[in-house]
C-alpha cells in the first residue's frame, strides 16, 4: 500500500523497510520528469515564435 504523507509531501511505502531506496527512485523519477518538462518547454517555445509569425501571440 502506498501512503502519500502529508507532512513531507512524499510518497511512504510503510511495508518497505529501505525508505531510502524508495527516496532516491523517487528522486531520480523526478529529476528525468523535471529534464522532460524542459526539453517539452523549449520545443513549445519554438512552436509559439512560429506562431508568432502568423499572428498569434507567444505563450511564456
């Protein structure tokens, strides 16, 4: 069962003994989804300068 704690704002697996390990896969996912969200931004960024060019206003 999976048990989101409310006080760290973290995800805690209470039959997991390692909390560590669940931690740092935690952290990793994050990180790569943080990457990817970037990456996307730069991409949506691009896409908005080209619509730019036909009238249409840039998102930030």
């Amino acid at each position: 069962m999976i048990v989101f704690d409310s006080e760290t704002k973290r995800l805690r697996y209470p039959e997991v003994y390692c909390q560590g390990a669940v931690n740092a896969a935690e952290e990793s996912m994050m990180s790569m989804i943080n990457y990817m969200a970037d990456k996307l931004d730069f991409v949506y960024k691009i896409i908005y300068m080209n619509e730019a060019t036909k009238g249409y206003p840039i998102k930030d």
